[in-house]
C-alpha cells in the first residue's frame, strides 16, 4: 500500500508503540474517560472581523461562539 503524507493520518498507527512498550507498567495507568466531557477552544478575532462577527450573531440570534461553530460544521460537510 502507498503512503500518501498528505491524507495519512499523523502520527499514523504504530507510531509510537515502541515508546510506550519501554514504558514501565507502574507509570502507565487507563482511564475510561467521560463521554460527557467538552473542549473549548479560544478564538481571537479583532478589530473588524470581530465587529461583524457579533453583528451576525445579532442578527441570528446566536452567540459569537455559536456562530463560529457553525461555520466550522459547514466546513467540514463535503462539498455539493
């Protein structure tokens, strides 16, 4: 198979397995997680960008944030 560096995920599988295989057991500990958890991102717009911004979001409604992550879900739809 060939590798593409510009669509292949990275790091790739296997990456790091040598790494954590020299890991010791005793550091190593594995957590569920929490399908519940969120992660916010800070965002700076400034001057204009950040005038118009709150002027669309006025417009709909919305906060400035929800906005923006609008427009990062149309984004990433597949184009027509």
């Amino acid at each position: 198979m060939n590798s593409d560096p510009w669509t292949d995920p990275d790091p790739a599988p296997g990456d790091f397995d040598a790494d954590l295989a020299s890991l010791a057991p005793e550091l190593v500990t594995i957590h569920d997680g929490d399908a519940s958890s969120t992660l916010r991102i800070l965002v700076s717009v400034e001057g204009e960008d950040a005038s118009r911004l709150q002027r669309i979001a006025d417009a709909q409604g919305k906060k400035p944030g929800d906005v923006v992550a609008d427009l990062l879900r149309a984004a990433d739809r597949p184009a027509a």
